[in-house]
C-alpha cells in the first residue's frame, strides 16, 4: 500500500487535448519522493476515455449565444463536458488506496475549483488523511488555497523540493516544527495564524531524480506510432512577456538541464515504455541554439524513430535553415512558432520583441525542407484592437503556415493579470479565466472575440482547400434551398464560404441539416473581406 497517493483531477471544459495532459509534474515529484523511499502511487483522474456531457457552468451562460452546436467547419465549441472520473469516484480510490498524505495538483486557474472538489471527495472518504494541494494556482494563492477546509498544506514552486520534506515530516515523525522551514511550503498552524514560505526552486534542475514514468497510464496515453511522453529540458523563462505568468516577478528563474540529463530521461521512456511521441513542454527549447544542436544531435543517435513536438511555440530568432533540417531529422514534423502579433505597437505592449523577420526566414526554410508550421498570435488582449487582429490574422494567412489565435485570458502571476486587476475588468469568477471563455471585453468585445475565432477557422479552411489542390470559391449569394446535410465537411464549407463572400454572414448548420446565422460582429467581418486578397493566401503545406 502507498504511503502517499498523488492524484491529477478530472477537467470540466468544452474540449480537451489529451497529449497535453500527461501529469508530468506528478510524475516529477513521485520521482522526487521515490528516491528518499516513500511508496507512492499515482491517482491519474484523466486517464480514462469516460467524458460526461454537463450543463454549463451558471458563469458561462453567456456563451450560449456564441457557441451554438454546428457541424460545419467553422464550428468554435458545443457541449460543455466532464472528461475524466467523478470526484466521488476518486475519492473512494483514494480511500482503497489507504495513502496517509495526498497530493492533488492544481495547475490552471479556471480548474481549480474542480481540484477542491476532489480534496472536498477524498476528505470524505478519508477523514484522517493530510492534503496537500500545489501547481500554479496554490502557487500564487496560497492564502485563498488554505481558505478551503479540506486543504491541510500548499506546496509553492517546485514540488520536487518541498514534498520530500514534507513527507518526511508527516510520515516519518520526524520534527513536526521542521515544517516552518520547508521551502514553498504554505500551512495553517493550531492557533490560527498562517505560515507563507515563498516558491520552492531547484536551483540545478540536473539534480533531480527523472521523472516516476513507470507510474503513468502507458496504454491511455498511447498514439499510433506509440507511447506519448512530455518531458522539459528547461524550466522557467528569460523572457517577461506581459500575458505569462512565466515572466512574473515570482515565478522560478530561468534554468537549464544539460543535454545528458534530458537524454537519460528520452532513453527511459523509449527503452523501457515504448514511447514514441514527445511533446518538449519548455517555454524557450531552442534558445539555446548550442545546446538544442547538440540534444538534436543526440536525439538523431538513436535508434528508435521519435515524432517531436514543441507546443509551447518556438523562438523564430533562435531558428535557422541548419537547425530545422535537425529538427527534421530528429522528428520534428511541425514547427510550433510563437509570433504573438505582427502589429510592433501590440508587441510593444506584450514587452515581447519584434520577430518578424526572422519568423518569416523560419517558414521560407520550413517550405524548402517541406515541414509544416503552425504560427500563434493572441487576439482580444488588454488594448489591443480587433482590427489589428484582422491586420494579424491576414499577416498569416499570405504566409505558409497554419493560423493559430488565441484569445487572450488573465494568467494569474503575469503583468496583465495585474493591469486587469486595477482597471476592474478580471472575470468575476476564476471558471472564466480561460480563452474559451473570452474572458475579457476591453478594446476588442467578446462579440469581436468570437467573430476572430471564426474567421481564422475560415482561413484555415481556404489553406486546406489550396493544400488539396482545390481552388478558394468565388461569391455567390444565399440559397436556402441548397441542402448541406452531408457528410462532406470540405463541400460543406466551400458552400458557405462562398456565401460569407457574398453577403458577409457567417452560418452554422445545425444538427437536423439547417443552415443558420452565426452571431458576428458586422463590422469585423466587412473589414476582413475589405482587406482580403483571396489570391495571395497560401497554403500550409504546397506553394
């Protein structure tokens, strides 16, 4: 039987990217907590194909108008869903388990009340446990964290540091005064008064045991060619772009593990696990450009044939023609590139450089080494105007490369969450601090913020259209007599984007086959077809 129990909660959302949410900071601490010889076990709440459609959250109603079901190919989100067990599920794993000391992780804001579900469950059925939260969110909340009766400790930072010591002061009678003196750690003491240590740091990250990958669930989160794995080569960033809570004055400082360390890590989880996929999960992976040749090098070594991704985005300054045939080489498929905008004024205000140039020799290489691209930018910031996010959106749709926008939220910790603070505009409850939410209405509207998402599914479109060999359609105008219930997605949207052409309405097409209008911003959409040169916008993968 495990002494401690480390559990990922289930995730309430409109849609979840299962590869992304390997518990990789569990496996971290597990690891951490193994080589001082606790027994642990690992409660992975999301590794499981059980999903549970919900009603949306009372906070959310006002979706409703933007996200109507749709089964065209510019549908956003439908059917707010559960995926993964139910907190009384995992509360009577946890009791079986018979672990004294739980761990439960609290990543995201908008999750984090379904984290204190989970400790409310595992509270129930295990009375006499301690538990202990951590992530991002405990992180910068402690205070409103320890609030909740059935949370006994936070953890601070890297739980590598602090759960060891903490376990051993709950689980091996040592000292119980030691705990004032545990890095990161957060308590409530007998006579009420509150002990706040500041974030936990692994100042050599090379120091740390490899992550516990024997203890995840290998057969969910299994692909094709597969296991999937992430792993991170770094932690924190150098840079302080004002959106990120990375760049916040209190997250941990920018560090990096030596190439030996990660492939020691890359050789366990092939050899041993079958993994095939990896996902790099760094915030800067290829800054270093000497040090991420030499981890391509090595990677290039090995037998096994890997897929790499880097979804966190890429720094184009950091990339050049010599280092993305490696990337290629290694099993890079996709280039992952971070633009943020393409507007200098907007980049300026997300104290973020102007990367233009050398984002647009990174895709110039990415065509002659016939790898693909997908480019991020951020739409509905604090000041930031829905017509520079047109300018933004049309700026990728003439390059190759597949546009992804993001709607701007709050990350508790960054520069923005504090401009949002003082000039009243946070969401009123932390369930809304996520894009899908369009948490904020500042310079540009919810309304305008919905309009984007679909516009940059219909550019997307268009590049799909070009990279089948097909032709974007001319306009031609609304006829409510054309039947689209079929199950040819590719005609589907060529019809209505023809139509969009024509009159500038977006429709959907709903589950019986009719066809509707979408609620839009008029106005944006005028200007996108204004401004839009349906001849120069490129594929994402041909010319």
């Amino acid at each position: 039987m495990p002494e401690i129990l480390l559990i990922q909660p289930p995730i309430y959302d409109f849609y979840l990217t299962q590869k992304r949410t390997i518990p990789y900071g569990l496996l971290s601490i597990a690891g951490a907590l193994e080589k001082e010889h606790f027994s642990v076990a690992l409660c992975d709440g999301l590794a499981t194909r059980k999903v549970r459609k919900v009603p949306i959250p009372h906070e959310m109603e006002y979706l409703k108008k933007y996200f109507l079901p749709d089964q065209s190919p510019f549908a956003l989100f439908s059917g707010f869903k559960r995926f993964g067990y139910d907190e009384g599920h995992i509360g009577k794993l946890a009791r079986d388990s018979k672990a004294r000391l739980m761990g439960i992780s609290s990543l995201f804001t908008p999750y984090h009340d379904y984290a204190l579900a989970v400790a409310e469950a595992v509270k129930r059925f295990c009375p006499d446990a301690v538990i202990v939260m951590g992530g991002h969110h405990p992180t910068h909340f402690p205070e409103k964290t320890l609030d909740h009766p059935a949370v006994d400790f936070v953890i601070r930072g890297e739980g590598e540091i602090a759960m060891p010591l903490l376990a051993a002061a709950l689980l091996r009678d040592a000292h119980r005064g030691a705990l004032d003196e545990i890095p990161g750690l957060a308590f409530k003491k007998p006579d009420g008064a509150r002990i706040v240590r500041p974030p936990a740091v692994a100042p050599d990250p090379d120091a740390l045991p490899l992550p516990a990958i024997k203890q995840m669930n290998h057969g969910f989160y299994k692909r094709k060619t597969g296991g999937g794995m992430v792993v991170t080569s770094s932690r924190g960033c150098p840079f302080r772009c004002s959106y990120c809570s990375y760049g916040g004055p209190s997250f941990p400082p920018y560090r990096l593990r030596s190439v030996d360390s990660v492939m020691a890590e890359i050789d366990l989880a092939t050899g041993q696990y079958g993994v095939r996929f990896i996902d790099f999960e760094d915030e800067q992976l290829s800054l270093d450009k000497t040090r991420f040749v030499a981890l391509l090098n090595a990677i290039i070594k090995r037998p096994e044939k890997l897929e790499l991704r880097a979804m966190n985005g890429l720094f184009p300054p950091s990339l050049d023609e010599d280092v993305i045939a490696l990337m290629k080489q290694a099993g890079f498929k996709i280039l992952n590139l971070s633009l943020g905008s393409a507007c200098k004024t907007q980049l300026g205000r997300f104290n973020r450089p102007d990367v233009r140039p050398a984002f647009n020799r990174a895709l110039d290489a990415a065509k002659r080494l016939k790898i693909e691209a997908v480019a991020y930018i951020i739409a509905g910031a604090i000041g930031q105007s829905a017509k520079s996010s047109i300018d933004d959106l049309l700026y990728l749709a003439y390059r190759r490369t597949i546009a992804g926008v993001s709607i701007f939220y709050p990350s508790p910790g960054s520069a923005d969450f504090e401009t949002c603070r003082e000039m009243g505009i946070l969401p009123a409850h932390d369930t809304l601090m996520r894009s899908s939410a369009l948490p904020i209405s500042d310079q540009t509207t919810r309304l305008e913020s919905a309009t984007l998402l679909r516009l940059s599914r219909m550019v997307n479109f268009m590049k799909s259209l070009l990279d089948s060999g097909k032709k974007v359609p001319d306009a031609a105008p609304f006829s409510p007599s054309v039947s689209l219930a079929e199950n040819d997605s590719a005609k589907m949207g060529e019809t209505l984007l023809s139509w969009f052409f024509h009159d500038g309405k977006i429709r959907g097409i709903d589950p019986s086959g009719g066809i509707y209008e979408h609620r839009i911003d008029a106005r944006l959409t005028g200007m996108f077809l204004e401004k839009l040169d349906a001849q120069k916008i490129k594929g994402a993968k041909g010319q």
